[in-house]
C-alpha cells in the first residue's frame, strides 16, 4: 500500500515539477489575478460612492424612479456573469486542452 501511494506522489510530484504544469499555472494566474483585480476595483469604487457620495448615486436618470446607484448595483450583477462567461470561454480555449493532456499523463491513458 505504502509503494503504491510513494508512486502517486512521486508522479504528481513530477507533474508539478514540469513544465507544462508550470506554464499552465502561468497562463491561469496572468487571467485570473488581472481579472480579480479590475472586479475589485470595480466593487469597491461602487461602495465608497454608496459610502460618500450621496448626492451623485441618488441622482435620477430619465426622470423616473432609477437612479446611479441602481444602475451601478446592477452593474455589479451583470459585471459578474460577464466576467464568469469571459472567463468559461477562455479557459474552454486555453486551460482545458493542456489539463487534460496532463491528466492523461497521470493517469497513463490514451490521449
């Protein structure tokens, strides 16, 4: 059982070693922590106006019952399924086909 579990590991070990492994990490990271950032930005400027600028997120738009503060809310919503299918469609192009390369390497099967 032991020698069994020392193969994994060092099989995953190489894996993580490789660097078809580290370029895929690479190319993650350079999406994701971009990304996360901007949505942050994004999220905390519309707090700090909520916070601190009353009288521009209450402004009116067309006359009616929406304001800026509304719209920006809603921006938050659809700012996020944005960057969800931005991100699904990216990673479907450019994460998938290498991970699962990699995953056939582990497991030893046919490509």
């Amino acid at each position: 059982m032991s020698d069994m579990r020392d193969r994994d590991l060092t099989t995953y070990r190489d894996v993580q070693l490789s660097p078809d492994f580290s370029e895929l990490r690479r190319r993650f990271r350079r999406f994701v922590f971009p990304m996360t950032a901007l949505f942050l930005v994004w999220y905390f400027v519309y707090v700090l106006l909520a916070d601190y600028a009353h009288g521009f997120m209450s402004h009116r738009i067309g006359g009616g019952n929406i304001t800026v503060a509304l719209l920006f809310g809603l921006g938050q919503f659809v700012s996020t399924f944005a960057i969800t299918m931005i991100y699904v469609r990216w990673a479907d192009r450019r994460i998938d086909p290498d991970a699962e390369k990699l995953r056939h390497q582990i497991e030893g099967a046919p490509q």
